[in-house]
C-alpha cells in the first residue's frame, strides 16, 4: 500500500512531478486542484472567485476535504497533488516542494491556466502568488489549525529552482527506494481520521517529524537519506556549497573510504575540510574499513587524521556503513538544543591566545607559525609592517600572500 501526498508552492513543479511519478509507479494520479476546479465550473466560478467565496463559506472547503478524506480511507495506491492533501491523509508519505520566486513565477507566466484571471508579465505573476498563498494559509489556519508552509509538516523537501522534473522525480525515488513498501496501516491507524470540521480542542493533530535535515543532492543514491525519512525525519534535498547534510546548524561532511582515499590523491580533501570551517560546528564521517582500504603508508594515513583534527579542527566519526552513518546523524538530530555544542568555542581567551587566535586566521598560518611569529614580532603591528623577506624564513611562500592582506584595502562587496 503506497499512498504519496505531494504539496508544494506555486510554480514549484508539483502537479508535473506528481503526475510523472504516479505513471512511473503505476499507480492514480489525483488532483486537488481539479477537485476544487470542477467544484468552481460547477457553481459558475473562477478559481479565484471561489477561494473568496471560501473566505466566509464553509461549503467550499467541505466539498473538497470530504473527497479527499474519503480517498485517503478508501484507495490504497495513489499519488494525490494538493495543499492540505498531507493533513486529511495523514498515513501517506508526505513531498513539498519549493522553488524561488525568480523560477517559479517564470514557470507559471509560460503556463497560465485557462481558468485563471492572466497576467502580464512575471512581476504581475510574482504577485498573484504572493497574495494567494498568505490568503490560503490565513484560511486553512482558521478552519483546521494547520500551516501548510511549515516544512516540518513533510517527509521529504526538495528545492526544485535548478532541477528538471527528471530530476526531482530521481530524488524522490531515491528516497522511497527503502520506504515506498513499509506497512503504513500498522504506523497510523485510519480509522483514527479525525473531523476536519471539529473545535480545534477535539481534534487530534498528526504527530510531526522532528527534524529537518538538509541533504546535498549529490546524495541522492546514498542509503542515508532514506534511513532518516524512515526514522521520521524531514529531508530537504537541495544543493549544498560546503557538506552533505547539515542538522541544527552541524555540517557534516560524508565520505566512503574509497572516496577518502580518492579526495587525498586528487588533493580534494583538505580544500574540503578549509571550507567545512566556515561552519562553527562540523564532523568528517568515514564511512566503511579505513585499514582494508588503505592505499597509502601507514603513518601517512595516521599524519592526515591528526592533520584534519588538530589544524581544521575537524572531529571525526567512523562508521560501518550507511546505516550506521544514518543513525549518527540521527543522533545529532536528536539533541536538545540546549545541550553541550559538539565543537564549543573557549568562553574566554588569555591576551596571548587572543594574538595567536587573530594570527592563526590568516591563510597559511596555523597554531605553531602564529607563535613563532608573535615571539619574533612581539606585536601584530610589528608583524604587519615588517617586509616579505623577514617574513619569508617563518612563513616561506605565504608571506606575499600576508603581506597583500594587510595592505588590501576593503571595497564594500
């Protein structure tokens, strides 16, 4: 039994998407928005004039709601496109997907329906959306006491701004690759659908996924993404500048031991570890037998784990495989917000390791060259204006570049 709820925001790619997974799966596609549409057609109404006839009509809603409840309790295998589809079906494994305002209204001015009031141009598009998702959301809080835009009402976000359909529908089969056969009858009961139409004290609000991790979506074809939606938790596919997944502010960078190995050879690895920094808090896993892979000396292999957690600062975790790194990052996504930091910063530093702290930022300098330096120089002044040659024998090749550092002046961009 698969039942698959997609939401998402206008010109997201939602319907196209649920569509194309729906024929892939072989399974009915339906549409809320045709619902709502044939209801509109039906009392000689725009979408739009409808939607404000909902703003003090019960009726409009009702009609809508009931049909999709009652296909939620009666079908088992569908892909259902819709706002609130996720919260009247509350078993189904739950999609929204989002694009930017520049892509999305471009995709909709190319595509305007044909029962829609047109518009002239993107900036015009940009505006309709704008003022229909703050009225829908105004509306679907006032009769169900639900936020449809809050990601952590969803299984799986993915930011569709870069993507083709293809591509978004790859990663979301990428995600139900482990998940689209689980039991969902023995996870929710269904006989448990409460009355959308109840005070908002009897009604029984779904139980929500507790995290939302963001996921590179070079990670597609991992196993990781898909044992964390199966743990209950909200993945965000997009693209990620610097890690593979980050949660509650750690970035976590994600290597198999062949890929390890491959970033020491192709030199990847420490450029890698020189942009991880940017975040406060952040951890290397490795993934798989470090010692049966091995392909360099041994206590090379040993000078570059010292390296990334001594110079970068860098904690490193090992795991066996991919479920095991998955329940790492559970665990990350589990802890208390006011729990220790994994990577605390000193709550107070001496004047000396203030110095050595504003010395070791520069490129090409770390713990030892700072204090070598600040015990010939005396001061950061003295370091500043003292020329590349008596600069050279402590800092070698990076001397020029100190130098143009502290002679550069600031721009503003």
């Amino acid at each position: 039994m698969v039942k698959i709820t997609i939401s998402g925001l206008p010109g997201s790619g939602k319907t196209t998407v649920a569509k194309m997974l729906a024929k892939i799966m072989k399974i009915p596609f339906i549409s809320v928005g045709d619902v709502r549409g044939e209801i509109a057609k039906e009392n000689g109404l725009t979408i739009d004039e409808l939607n404000e006839v909902g703003k003090t009509e019960d009726w409009v809603h009702k009609k809508a709601d009931e049909k999709t409840i009652g296909l939620g309790k009666t079908e088992k295998d569908f892909v259902i496109e819709g706002w609130l589809a996720y919260n009247f079906i509350p078993d189904s494994f739950k999609i929204f997907l989002v694009a930017d305002d520049n892509e999305s209204s471009k995709r909709i001015f190319l595509d305007q329906r044909e029962d829609e009031k047109k518009c002239n141009n993107q900036r015009e598009v940009l505006k309709m959306i704008k003022k229909r998702l703050k009225m829908s959301d105004e509306q679907f809080y006032k009769y169900y006491g639900v936020r449809f835009l809050n990601l952590l009402n969803y299984n799986l976000i993915i930011d569709t701004s870069d993507l083709n359909p293809e591509g978004v529908l790859g990663l979301i089969l990428s995600a139900l690759k482990h998940t689209n056969n689980f039991k969902q009858n023995k996870i929710l009961n269904l006989n448990k659908m409460y009355d959308i139409f109840k005070k908002k004290k009897d009604r029984k609000i779904p139980e929500r996924p507790r995290e939302i991790i963001e996921v590179d979506f070079r990670e597609k074809n991992s196993l990781v993404p898909s044992e964390l939606v199966k743990n209950s938790f909200s993945v965000e596919f997009k693209e990620l500048k610097v890690a593979d997944y980050i949660v509650k502010g750690v970035a976590i960078e994600r290597k198999s031991v062949r890929d390890f190995f491959s970033s020491i050879f192709d030199k990847r690895l420490f450029s890698q570890m020189e942009e991880i920094t940017q975040y406060e808090k952040r951890i290397l896993i490795i993934e798989g037998d470090l010692q049966k892979e091995n392909k360099i000396h041994e206590n090379a292999l040993k000078g570059i784990l010292l390296s990334i957690s001594l110079d970068y600062k860098v904690p490193i975790l090992f795991s066996k495989n991919e479920e095991e790194t998955a329940r790492l990052i559970r665990t990350i996504g589990n802890k208390k917000e006011n729990s220790p930091a994994i990577n605390p910063k000193k709550k107070t530093l001496s004047k000396d390791e203030e110095l050595r702290f504003i010395m070791e930022s520069f490129p090409g300098i770390g713990g030892v060259k700072a204090k070598t330096l600040l015990e010939k120089f005396s001061s950061i002044k003295s370091i500043a204006n003292s020329e590349e040659s008596e600069l050279k024998p402590i800092l070698g090749k990076n001397a020029k570049e100190l130098r143009e550092i502290v002679n550069r002046k600031y721009t503003g961009k």
